[in-house]
C-alpha cells in the first residue's frame, strides 16, 4: 500500500490529461523490440459551480408601501457567494514510479495501444476512448442593474423636486401611467394604436423597460451570475484536502488563497484488493517478465463545503490497490493470441479475450 501527501493541480497547468489521443506502438528495430509502458495514479476533475447573488438598493425604498402597497424591498446593497453544484470526473496520470517494459522478440506482430503520456490501455486491441464531458453553465440569471435606470425616463420636474417623497410620488404617478398605456395597447383602445404586430412589439417592449426601471426604484434588483472552475488533484492518500476556496470578493480561488472558505475533499478507504485466485481457490503467482495492471482499491469520495456535504461517490483508485501481471505468452501465441483492455483511469484489466 503506498502513502503520498495530496497533490494538487490547478486549471491551466494539467490540461494534458484532457481528451488524451491515443497511439498504437509496435516492437521495431529501432526500439529493440521493446515497448514501455506506465500505469496510472487515479486522480478527480473537479468541476465547482459557484453562483454570486448580487442585491442592489432600491433609492426610493422607505415609500414602496405607501405608493406600490409593496413592503417586500431591497433595502441595502449586498454580495453573496456560494458553492451550487459539484462534479467529480476521474482521470489517470502517468505514475512515474510504475514504468515497465514488454520485451518482444524480432518479427512479434504483438502491439500496445498508449495514451499520449504512455499509460498503457490496450493490447493487441484498439484502446478504449478516453473522453471528457463537458459542464454548461447558466452565465447569468436576470439583469444586471446600476438602480439609476429609472433616471432615463423621468423629467425636470422630477429633477427640480425638492424632496424625495415628491420624487417618489412622481415615480409612482409615471409608473400608473406606464402600466395603463400597456393595458390600452393589448386592448387595442389606445388612442395611438400600431400599424402590424412587430411595431406593437416594439411598442410593448420599451414599456416593459421602463416598468422595470421604475418598479426597481421602488423595489430594488437583483441578479445571480454563475461561474464554473476546475481544479485537479491526485488525493494519494486518505484524509482531508482543500480543493480551492470561495472569496466574497473574488469568488473561487485557489486553495493557497485564504481569503475565502475552503471547498473539502475527504477520502476513506472502504475496500482493500485481494490476489486473484486460480480454479483450486489458491493465490496466483505472478508470472516472469509479466505485463503488469493494477488492481485497484475502493475508496469514498466526498466534497463539502460550509458543513454541507455536495458530494459522495465510491471510485477505484490504483493508489489504493496493488500490481499484478498477466503472462506474456498469452500476447504472442501465434495460433491464438489474446487481447487486452485496461481501465485508463486505473491501470485495472476491463477485459482478457482471445483474437479470432
């Protein structure tokens, strides 16, 4: 069983291990018929959604009850982030520690398929696809405001007026004018009605605008915006991690960047491997000069934040598990030689058949 310390890797600075092309080596003369391989340590995308609500005061605020008959209002600028939704993608890395060789003789039609960093994920057999989905994300939800819009539709005399309260009821008598006009034109009893459908459009849109515009003098606005980051890290052993952090002002951060409250990733092993056993029940041997795989332990994965648990999911991980091999010959039968797939998050055997 190994133990490391967490390895973090922040976006931008691993985006290797993302959407990986895969090759096809054969043994040649110009490798000396020897074709080198790695295995993988297990490691988490993770994909944190985080949603920043933004409220902006209503100016006129204190007389929303006495001309909108309205008290439910936004009183005070304010800011608020917090963590939405999170989603944990597995990947293998190459682990340098685990480089092996697969010594082949001259005329071998044996052949290995690779990642780009050389994880071994097939042979004699097209890989597995390695793919990432993609998370989509709602930019923002509602409009943003500065407050002062309502300024846009107002005239001197609300300019000139010399307290609030005249201005808040002049607001108000606007606003009345504004939704009665709306009213007249769907009715068609305006005085002034369009000439087609698209200038009624038109016409009922800019309306729109300015009943907004209005009511969020009375009201207030708010809006939320949403972000999505991504970090990656390598948790080789169990315990407590920070994944990165949320900042009031910055939003996501790094971990490293204490400005805000941390995202935990937690890791526990729940089961331990055991040696493959052979028809009779007893422990495998393994072979000489073996292709090598992992077979992984379980461990559970969970995210929280703020004592909230986001997230929790068992997932093999190689780190948690050990080596074992296959017998090289069954590679290089001539009359039946067999296949293989790997698991490239892994390095664990997905399947073992013979080539017809």
């Amino acid at each position: 069983m190994k133990s490391f310390f967490f390895s973090l890797i922040f976006l931008g600075s691993f985006l290797g291990i993302q959407a990986q092309q895969t090759k096809l080596l054969t043994a040649e003369k110009h490798n000396e018929y020897g074709l080198v391989y790695s295995l993988p340590l297990t490691g988490f995308k993770i994909d944190v959604v985080a949603v920043k609500k933004t409220e902006v005061a209503a100016p006129f605020f204190k007389y929303s009850k006495i001309f909108t008959s309205d008290s439910n209002v936004i009183s005070e600028n304010s800011t608020e982030w917090d963590i939405e939704t999170v989603k944990i993608t597995p990947f293998g890395a190459p682990d340098d520690q685990n480089r092996f060789l697969m010594q082949l003789k001259p005329g071998a039609t044996t052949f290995i398929g690779v990642a780009e960093d050389g994880m071994l994920l097939s042979i004699n057999k097209e890989p597995l696809e390695i793919s990432e989905e993609e998370i989509s994300v709602i930019a923002i939800e509602g409009n943003r405001t500065t407050g002062k819009e309502y300024l846009e539709f107002m005239n001197e005399d609300f300019i000139s007026a010399q307290s609030s309260y005249k201005q808040a009821q002049l607001l108000a008598e606007e606003l009345t004018e504004i939704r009665e006009a709306k009213i007249s034109l769907t009715r068609g009893t305006a005085e002034t009605m369009p000439t087609d459908g698209r200038q009624l459009e038109i016409m009922l849109e800019n309306l729109d605008k300015q009943e907004q515009a209005l009511t969020n003098a009375f009201k207030g606005s708010s809006w939320k915006e949403r972000t999505v980051k991504s970090f990656y890290i390598i948790p080789e052993e169990e315990g407590k991690s920070v994944v990165c952090r949320l900042s009031l002002s910055d939003g996501l951060v790094n971990a490293d960047d204490y400005s805000g409250d941390p995202l935990y990733l937690s890791l526990k092993v729940v089961e331990e491997p055991t040696v493959p056993v052979d028809a009779k029940g007893e422990e495998k041997k393994l072979p000489k000069d073996a292709v090598m795989y992992c077979i992984p332990g379980l461990a559970e994965v969970s995210l929280s934040f703020g004592g909230k648990e986001l997230f929790q999911q068992v997932f093999p991980m190689s780190q948690f598990g050990f080596l074992f091999g296959l017998n090289p010959t069954l590679f290089t039968d001539k009359k039946e030689p067999s296949y293989a797939l790997f698991d490239p998050t892994t390095g664990a055997l997905v399947e073992l058949g013979t080539q017809k």
